[in-house]
C-alpha cells in the first residue's frame, strides 16, 4: 500500500472520529459548559505535552498570546453551543446545521478581507438557506436545537476565518494548543461565575469520565494532529473534500447507535445543505493547488 493511500484510509479514519464527537456528545451525561470545559483542558494538556515531549514550542509573545487567547474563547463558545445543539435535538440535525459553517465563511471573509461577495457564494447561500428553510419546517419541534447548530456555525465560521490568517504565522499544532488552553481559562472563569466551578465537575461517572477522555484526546489532540500529517502526502482539497463527509458519517452513526429518525423533509434539506458545500468547496478549486479548508473547528 502506499503511503498516498495509507494517508487517504487515515483521514477517513479521522473523519469519521471527528462525526463521532456527536456521538460521545450524546453519550455523556453532563451539560454542554462543563463538558467543554473538559474537552479544552485534556485537549489542551495533551496538545501542549506532545509538542513540550518533541522539543516544538517556539517563544510566544504575550500579545499574539492574547490575541490567539481570544480566538480560543469563541472556540470554546462553538463547542458550547454545539453540544447543546445535540443535547436540545439530535446528533444528526445538530452536524446537518454545523456544516453550513462553510456558508458563514463565505459571507464574513469578504468584510474581513474587504472583497466583493462572489456570485458562487450568492448561489450556494441560496441553496443552503432553502435546505435549512426545510429542515425548520420539518423539525419544527427541535427550533432550539436548531437555531443553537446554526449559532454553532456561526462561531466556526468566524474563528476558521481568524485562524486562515493566524495559521500563516504560527505552527498549526502549537496554535491548537494556545487556543485550547485559552478556552479552558474562558470556560473555567465561565463556570466559575455561574457558581459551578465546584466538586461537581470531577464527581462524574466512570462513563462520563471514560467518554469525555476519548473526546479530548482521540477526537480533539490526536484526530487533529493526524489531519495536519496527512497534508504532507494529501492536498488541502483532498482534505476538504473529506472534511466535509463528516455530517453524513455521523448521521449514519447516530442512525445505528441512537435510532434517530427524521422525516423525509430533514433528509432533503441536509442534502441540499451537504450537497451545496461539496459544490462549493469543487468550485474553489485551482488548477494548482485547491483551496484549502478553513483550519479547525472541531
């Protein structure tokens, strides 16, 4: 086998990891803030320990410190907000609206980056807007869940299109680990405030506990740093391409693990939404290299 396809076989593996972390969302018991606040510090921990072990962190100034300290807070209110998503709804509809994300992107880099909307971006927010205009009718009785994915997105759009600009100046890795560190510090003051910053959020059951260690090591340290190696044998746009089958994995997951079923509508509107983002990401493709994918939101 090649190390061309051993790399492909990978980063499906990797995807299908990242479509799990929907699952573990609904497997443990605990609210979304303290769950993410786990999620941040094991992560973070385990990140910064692998590049301290291989000798890789290079001096941060206190500025860029703040500055990718802040991208890390909107990182962590994602998570937060996509874990409620699945917790008020399901794990499927959630992932349907998190992969609208790359709509979001469409429409806030050109403010950032200060350049006309391209009329690709006008057509797929068109198509996107119609899949989730059905997905509302259809699980009308899960809007909750619906419009906390869909601010969920929001969140992922706005840090992938920070750290496009940030990825350019820091290794990816350790720019992982500083954000991660910083959400911990953003959620730990978070709870803190809200008086649940106590002896409940280790008093946990051996469950939680063993499901919240897999989703901050396998599905956020090592998933990560595995989708990073495999670029150097894979282009972004291969990546992306793969990227984006991340829905469709998990709802296949939750459709065996939790028996989730959803009327005919939703199964349309997330195609039209899944569909409309590999258009998309087929599109900004270049003949020399293709476009790579926004870093990180998982």
């Amino acid at each position: 086998m090649s190390a061309r396809t051993r790399s492909l076989l990978l980063l499906h593996g990797v995807v299908v990891i990242f479509g799990f972390t929907g699952i573990l969302g609904k497997l443990i018991s605990i609210d979304a803030e303290p769950l993410v606040f786990w999620r941040v510090t094991l992560g973070g921990l385990t990140t910064a320990a692998f590049l301290w072990f291989r000798s890789r962190w290079s001096s941060w100034t206190w500025p860029n410190v703040l500055q990718v300290g802040l991208v890390g807070w909107v990182v962590a209110a994602h998570w937060v907000t996509f874990f409620a998503s699945i917790k008020a709804s399901s794990v499927g509809l959630a992932l349907t609206m998190l992969a609208t994300a790359p709509l979001f992107v469409g429409l806030i880099e050109p403010v950032v980056f200060k350049r006309s909307i391209a009329w690709r971006e006008m057509a797929v927010a068109a198509v996107v807007f119609v899949g989730i205009a059905l997905v509302f009718q259809a699980e009308r009785d899960q809007t909750a869940g619906i419009l906390l994915g869909l601010a969920s997105a929001v969140l992922a759009a706005m840090f992938s299109t920070v750290n496009g600009v940030l990825v350019k100046q820091h290794d990816p890795v350790q720019l992982s680990a500083v954000e991660l560190m910083a959400a911990s510090v953003g959620m730990a003051l978070w709870l803190a405030i809200q008086g649940a910053f106590d002896l409940s959020l280790i008093q946990l059951s051996r469950s939680d506990w063993l499901w919240i260690v897999l989703l901050a090591v396998v599905a956020t340290s090592f998933a990560f740093m595995v989708s990073i190696q495999v670029l150097q044998q894979l282009t972004p746009f291969e990546s992306a391409m793969a990227i984006n089958l991340e829905p469709i994995y998990a709802i296949v997951l939750a459709y065996v693990l939790f028996d989730e079923r959803f009327s005919s509508g939703f199964y349309l509107g997330a195609a039209l939404v899944i569909g409309a983002v590999f258009v998309d990401t087929l599109l900004r493709a270049t003949p020399r290299e293709k476009a790579p994918p926004p870093h990180g939101r998982r």
